[in-house]
C-alpha cells in the first residue's frame, strides 16, 4: 500500500520541544548539506542553512560568521533540518523553511528571524510537508511559502495571515518549487512543469510553461532564469517577471565541448548584463562558475573557483557572485579574484573503495578497535588513536583479516546502502545506509535475516568491525567518527578534528570529553527554549569544570560501559549534585542587534539583553576591548532594568571589537561581539606616542637542581627567543624590555617575581610575552598543570613548582594583549636523542583555560595530545622554539607583507615542527574568539 506523506505523521507526537540538553558539532561551517542559500539586494550579507539544523548568517565582503541561528530541534528526527531560506530586501528579516514543526504537530511552517541578532519573531504555519521554497516581496511586507503536495501560500509579514493561496496550483503534486515577487507586486509560482502568475490580491494574472525547478530569480526582481538541458548540450533562458516573456529570441544554446554538464542554477547580475551560471561536474577535482555577458548572449567565460563539490546555488550583487555547493560556499568578485571560501572542516575521510556495497582495505582498525587506521585518496596514511589524543602519520595500513563472504546482506525497499562489513564470526554484518547505521544477525536460517540494533543518523560508506567482534566503528556526514559497542548499539565515543588533527575532541554519549588546545569548543549543548524562540548553545568550554574529563574518555573503549569508565576515574568537587538545567551559563544579546556600530567619540553606549535560564543571580558583566578587559571592567556598575543592562564602554580612537558576556556563581557565559569603526578624528603623530612597549619573561631550565631531570637545550631556548624578540626594539615597538631566567636563575621565587614584574608593568597599550622551556607535569591529586623551576622538588609539588593558577592569575590582570609560549609538554621519558620535555603534563586542559575569553591569552603549545616535545643538537633548539624564531624573524610572512602576525605565526610554526619532526611533533594554538588577529613582529 502507498502511504501518503501527509499519512505520515505519528499520533501522540511531542507538542512542545524536549528541553533536554542535545551535544552537537559546531566548527564554524556547516557539518551537513547546504541546501539554500540568499544574499540581500546591497550584497553585505550571505545567509546559509541546511541538514546540520542551522542558518548562518555572513558579512561580505569578509566572509566573516556573524551569527549562528538554530531551531527547536529533536535527537533522531529531521526536525530543524532547513531547506529554503529567503532574506528581506532591507537585509533585516530571514525567512527559514524546512522540516519545522512535523514533530509537534500536523503541519510544517515558515520561521521568520531577526538578522541582527537572531530572535525569532513569528512562524507562518499551515503546510502539509516540508517547506522546499520562499521568497519576499520586493517592500518585505510579504512572504511566500510553498512546499511539496500542497499550493503556495502567501503571508503578511506583521500579522502572519495568509493573504492568498495560489489556488491554481492547489493540488499539484510538485516537489520542486521556484517563488518570486515582481517590482510591481505580483506574485509567480512556478514548478517543473508549469508557472503561473498572481496579481497583489492572488488574482490569476497570466501563464507559460513548461519550466524548470531551478528557475531563479534576479536579485532585483525583474528576471526569472531557467536552466534547462536537452540531447544538444544545455540550455538557458531568460524572462521578464512581468510579462514572462523571454529576453531571447530563443533559449541560448551552450556547446557541449564548452561546458562540463547541465546547469544547476543561474541568475542575472543587477544590473542585467552578465548572466551568471553553475554547473554539474562530475568527479570533477576543479570546479567553477561561468558568465554570460551582454545579459547572456556572449560566449561563456568558465571561472575555477575552490568548490569542494558541485555549486548548487548562485546569486550575483553589485560587486561579485556568491555560490554555494553540498559542503561549502564562497565569494569572488568581478575582478575575478576569489576573496571568500568557507568549505566544511573535517580530515580526508575519502579513500578508495573497492566496490561501492564491499569492505574497503583503506578503513580498518587494530584487533581491539581502539585505534582507527585510513587510507585516504588524498594525502599520507594516519591512525587516529584516542587513548594518545592525537592523530599520527603511518606508514601502512594494518591488513585486513578474511571475514566469510556468504553473509546474506539485507536488501530494503527504500534504503540506499553505502557500505557494509561482515563480523568477525560471519554471523553478522554492519550496514550503511542514507540514514542509519544497523547491524543485522543471520537469524533464523535459510537467508532470513534479523535486525539486532539501529543508529539513526547519516554514516559515510566507512565501517569496520574489530577484530575481536566488540566494536563497531563509522564515519558519518560531517566527518564525526562513532564507536559502538557491537553487541547492543551503545554509543560508546564520538571524535572529530580539523587542520589534520591540530584540533580535536573526543567525547562520551554523556558529553565528557577531551580535547586537544583550541579544540574544545568544537561541540556544545544545543537547548530548546519552545516552539516560538530560537534555541539557545552552550560551547563546551563553558561547562569546563564538569565535562573536561580526559580520565573518563581513555577509559571508555577498555570498559565498552560509560559507566563502568565513571567509576573507575576518581570523583571530583564538581561532579557532586551537577544539573545541566541549573548549571547554564547566562547568555548576552545586543538591544537591538548589530554586528557594527560608529563612534567619534571616546565612549559608546550599549544595550543588552541579559537571559539566566538557570535562575542564578547574576554576579557581573564583564567588558572586552579586543579581547583585552578595559579599565576598570569589573567595577563597571550598569544600569539593570529587568533584564536589561547599559553599558558606557570605553574605546581607543581605532577600529576595534567590543565584547561583553556576563557570569553567575556557575560560570561566564559566551561572550557577544561587536565591531566599532571608528569615524572620529584621526590620531596625530604625537598622540601615536603610545607605540606600544613590549614585555618579555623567557624563562628555560635545562640544568635542573635534580640531575634527574636535566635537559640540553631549553636555557638556550630562552635566550634566543629573548635575543630574537630584542630585535623588535625601536622598531613594531617602542621599546622591548625583557626578563630572562635560565637554569640557576629560575627558581620558583624569581619566576613568581617576574609573573608580578610582567603585571604590573604592561598597560592596555602594550604587549606581554610569557615564554616557557622545561618540564611541566600533572598533579594527580588535583589536576593541576605546574611547571618544574630549576629547584623544583617531585616530591613537594605545591611548595617547589609553579602553578597553573599562578599563571592563569597573571594572565588575566594584565591589561595589555598577551601571548604565552609554552615548550613544556610531555607524557613519557625524559631520556633519548633527540631529549624529551616534560613529565606528565596534560598541558591540553590547562591551555584551553588559560585562552578562554575572560583570560583573553593567545597560547603557542610545542606539542598536543600525549606528543613529545623534542629538542636536538642538530637544530640547536627544541624543534618548536626554533620554528619560533624563524618565523618571529620575519619566514613566517608568506605574503611579504612586512609583518608577521599571530595567524601567520601559527601557521608557520605547525608547518616547521611538523616538517622538522617528521610528523611527530604537531604544535597547536588556542586564541579567544574574542582576540583578533593582530602583528607582533616586523620582518627584517
């Protein structure tokens, strides 16, 4: 029997979204398909949504992530994936549609969102099925919606009534629709098969057809584009909205030996004179855009640009074309120079397979499945290996044991099988499919086949099953790997890194979780706040104290049981009475929205919306100037009206970016960010007096007290850091002052002597370097990172050594912009050539805490995961302290623009270690999202 969609629908579905707290992905990109994308008319912002359940709002021409929007959302469900999105023609209103509200209810509808800061407005409701089409009328008081095996409907924006149902369409079965408002007021709906169009009041007007489900619509409403193909090669035409007459005398024809296949989308310029093209490609390893000049009737131009698939979707304002694939999108400018590319982060999960339904040689684990060997297609063999909190280059792949090969694989009715792998034993096997991942016994015999455990959610076509018959393990949509016990489906461990591993976190079914220097924040707790309000996200770094347990993740794939991995790691303050619901940080928006605001003068006024959905009393705001507290920041008293706040915050005569975020007897919030362009009088020559002084602490212990823990070239290190940064004196500085502690010199007493010389000497207008070489070690009692002084004691940790809160302390009392090197971390021997630094340093936790935003520090660490940090005569440094100096000295400034800056410095410095250490060696650095990129050294 066929069912009909709207047959569908469970009796005894919620009605009001769970509250319970849900871990996602959040990496600055989209982690599932795009589906839409919508620029507004004056082209400064882009708006994106798809599978992943979020809309995201960027500026143009920077590319920059303005804001992240997320919908009520439901765990295994489709609820809150979006499927079309529209902007007004103010740039001010997002209209979102989708899966929304199948899971609460008989329809679907259309959600309308404040840009500027993301709040949703109202919902627009009374579809039968997913919501695949919008659009806005060219003054923005109306907005069109219309969705599969139901008419188009069009709504006032204010009220939210239905103005008309486009009733010539009622009861057309398209799954394709193209919406567009004319300058004039009417209204065109069209699908693959016809397009009609409607007067203000939802009058038939006029009729043509046939037409394509990509017809597209220019940015200023005047012309409709339809793509098309037939047998010669593809074809495109264009008409005018409102007369639906075609601006050609016939559709133009483009040759087959010119172009890579049919289009996929095309849209004109605003002006009307260059036509602008995507196209299917292939397997294609270069892809790109083409343009049509003389509105379409010129040969066409092919533009490679840096697509990772297929564009799907263009539009084109004044200044250049904005296209969107399934896994990125970006911005290039009529100058034909790509200025923006956002693809979506993961590492190379692509490898070769050998057949598309067959076990691949190129995805395997060891016997245990523990550790994750891949073969990628593209780039060297790595193994990905929690229980070391790294991912590190192989030489070969582990070869894969014979499994028997008569296992019946399932066939479904509806499914798409990716992949699949047989168990161990032959018994059973482990499937693939479009959105599930299930593991399917023999059963009864004779070819019937019985379903053991399903995971719902869209894998990739990797999975292995270990060797021991315990583990299954698989990649899914976005790049996150998933081990599961193989026996009952239990999701045992989750992990996911970018930038080759660099960053990274692993995380339990509970949300415990480990992560690499900057990696943390690459999940966080998604939260329902209702039907009528955009849902609130908690990064993981806000929920430190309780979930960064780097103890409970290394044991999860020993025990196969979350639980039995709790008990066996030790108890802590924080775990005792912990509730997530009375434990969220409080949430900070800007009254009314903004990402940028001018001033002329010395001060400018904020006014923000503060929201403690835990109940806590607010205990402060806290103000950022470039990352950096201003003066004075804690004892700001503003004034508080229900939950509002106002601010008068202080600004330098530049650009810069205010950042506030507010905290209660649980923890600070997420701070919210704004840029202030500064449009007052410009700084003289003499008021520039405040070039920036530079303070310097390098501190290297090589020649321990305890010969034990003696090392060759750390002392060294410092002393050539100094001398390097010495060299900036007069020069990006007004002066470098320094401090330099080797061997003898470094006691604990000099180290927390220059601590306070470096506070209390760096004002808001300079900068503090904190460098430190040497052992650094973990104390089991207490978690605590300390580093190791020249007259260090193992055996009186606290009274010898210097502890991370001593530097943490510092660091956030300072009143200038900080960076702090640390070349101390290690978790093996000290002995070897080349020397290993440190002891037993989880260094990782203690990075994150030292550059999370109310410290406001950028952090170099020399090495991640349970790495060695190593040193050799032949370099005459630690591999990271000479990759360093290098790039302080001007090899980090690739671009010969004359100065090297923190971004640069990062890059160099990974790409240095890394080459120097033959992979073994992967340093990281963790900066604030509320410091920006700013110069530290001049190139000589």
């Amino acid at each position: 029997m066929l069912l009909m969609p709207w047959l569908l629908v469970v009796a005894g579905a919620p009605v009001t979204p769970a509250t319970n707290p849900l871990l996602r992905l959040e990496t600055g990109m989209h982690t599932g398909k795009i589906n839409a994308l919508a620029v507004d008319p004056s082209g400064k912002w882009v708006v994106t949504a798809g599978d992943d359940k979020t809309i995201r709002v960027w500026g143009l021409p920077s590319g920059e992530l303005l804001r992240v929007i997320r919908l009520p959302i439901e765990a295994a469900s489709d609820e809150g994936r979006v499927e079309a999105v529209a902007l007004s023609p103010d740039g001010e209103m997002i209209a979102a549609g989708g899966y929304l509200g199948k899971e609460y209810g008989q329809s679907s509808w259309i959600a309308l969102f404040r840009r500027a800061n993301g709040e949703m407005v109202r919902r627009l409701g009374g579809f039968f099925y997913d919501v695949s089409a919008l659009a806005f009328s060219r003054d923005g008081k109306r907005v069109a919606g219309a969705g599969a095996y139901a008419a188009p409907m069009v709504f006032d924006v204010d009220s939210a009534k239905v103005l008309f149902t486009a009733e010539k369409h009622r009861g057309v079965g398209a799954t394709h629709w193209h919406l567009s408002f004319g300058a004039g007021g009417e209204f065109v709906a069209g699908t693959d098969s016809s397009a009609q169009v409607y007067d203000a009041n939802g009058v038939v007007d006029k009729r043509r057809g046939p037409w394509s489900e990509h017809l597209h619509r220019s940015l200023d409403g005047r012309w409709l584009v339809r793509p098309a193909g037939d047998p010669r090669g593809s074809l495109l035409e264009v008409f005018s909205v409102s007369s639906l007459e075609s601006l050609f005398d016939k559709p133009l024809v483009v040759d087959k030996g010119v172009a890579d296949g049919l289009f996929t989308d095309a849209t004109l310029t605003p002006d009307g004179q260059t036509l602008v093209a995507s196209r299917w490609q292939k397997d294609a390893e270069i892809h790109a855009l083409w343009l049509f000049g003389q509105g379409g009737k010129a040969s066409g131009i092919r533009i490679p640009i840096s697509a990772t698939a297929t564009v799907e979707h263009v539009e084109a304002t004044r200044d250049g074309i904005v296209w969107a694939s399934e896994r990125g999108w970006g911005y290039v400018d009529f100058g034909l120079t790509e200025r923006v590319v956002h693809n979506a982060p993961s590492l190379r999960w692509a490898v070769d397979m050998p057949d598309r339904f067959a076990p691949t040689p190129n995805f395997v684990t060891n016997a245990a499945g523990s550790e994750v060997f891949v073969g990628p297609k593209l780039g060297k063999p790595f193994a990905v290996v929690p229980k070391e909190r790294t991912v590190r280059g192989v030489e070969r792949l582990p070869a894969v044991k014979p499994r028997p090969t008569d296992f019946p694989i399932p066939k479904y009715g509806f499914g798409i099988r990716s992949g699949y792998v047989v168990a161990p034993d032959g018994e059973a096997t482990a499937t693939a499919e479009y959105d599930q991942l299930s593991v399917t016994d023999a059963g009864l015999g004779f070819g019937v086949t019985k379903t053991r455990w399903i995971h719902h959610e869209t894998p990739t076509n990797l999975v292995h099953w270990s060797d021991n018959g315990r583990v299954v393990v698989a990649v899914f949509e976005g790049g996150v790997l998933r081990w599961f016990r193989a026996a009952d489906g239990e999701l045992l461990l989750s992990w996911f890194a970018v930038e080759e591993g660099r960053r990274w976190v692993a995380w339990t079914k509970s949300g415990f979780y480990d992560a690499s220097p900057d990696g943390e924040d690459l999940v966080g707790w998604h939260v329902n706040r209702g039907l009528d309000a955009a849902a609130d996200f908690y990064p993981a770094s806000l929920l430190r104290k309780h979930f960064y347990r780097p103890d409970i993740v290394s044991r999860v794939l020993d025990t196969l049981d979350e639980q039995k991995a709790i008990a066996a790691s030790k108890k802590r303050k924080s775990d005792e009475g912990f509730e997530f619901l009375t434990m969220q940080p409080p949430v900070v928006s800007f009254i009314p929205g903004a990402e940028e605001m001018s001033a002329t003068g010395p001060t400018i006024r904020l006014k923000a919306r503060v929201k403690v959905p835990s109940g806590a009393a607010l205990k402060r705001l806290t103000v950022l100037v470039d990352g950096r507290q201003i003066a004075n920041s804690r004892g700001v008293q503003p004034k508080i009206t229900s939950d509002e706040v106002e601010l008068e915050v202080p600004i330098p005569a530049r650009d810069c970016v205010v950042s506030v975020f507010a905290e209660t007897h649980t923890g600070a919030g997420a701070p919210v960010s704004v840029r202030v362009k500064w449009h007052g009088p410009a700084q003289t020559a003499d008021a520039f007096t405040v070039k920036p002084t530079l303070y310097v602490l390098a501190i290297g212990v090589a020649r321990y007290k305890d010969p034990v823990l003696r090392l060759d070239l750390a002392a060294k290190d410092a002393k050539d850091v100094a001398a390097a940064l010495a060299k900036q004196d007069g020069a990006l500085y007004k002066r470098v002052e320094s401090r330099l502690l080797t061997d003898e010199r470094a006691t604990r007493d000099e180290i927390m002597d220059g601590l306070e010389w470096l506070q209390k000497n760096t004002t808001q207008h300079d900068v503090a370097i904190l460098f430190l070489a040497g052992h650094g070690i973990k104390d089991p009692q207490n978690d605590q990172f300390y580093f190791l002084p020249y007259d260090a004691d193992t055996q009186k940790v606290k009274r010898t050594m210097v502890a991370d809160t001593d530097i943490r302390s510092t660091a956030a009392a300072v009143a200038g912009k900080m960076l702090v090197f640390l070349d101390a971390c290690h978790a093996g021997s000290v002995v070897g050539k080349p020397k290993f630094r440190g002891l037993d340093a989880d260094i990782n936790g203690f990075v994150n805490e030292l550059a999370s935003a109310d410290n406001g520090v950028v952090v170099f660490t020399s090495s991640s995961g349970r790495q060695l940090s190593q040193e050799s005569e032949e370099w005459k440094n630690g591999a990271f302290t000479l990759a360093l100096i290098e790039g302080l000295s001007g090899a980090a400034d690739a671009q010969k623009s004359g100065r090297v800056t923190v971004n640069m410095l990062d890059l160099y410095v990974s790409e240095r270690v890394k080459a120097l250490t033959k992979g073994s060696q992967t340093p990281t650095t963790a900066k604030p999202t509320t410091v920006q990129d700013f110069p530290i050294a001049i190139r000589f």
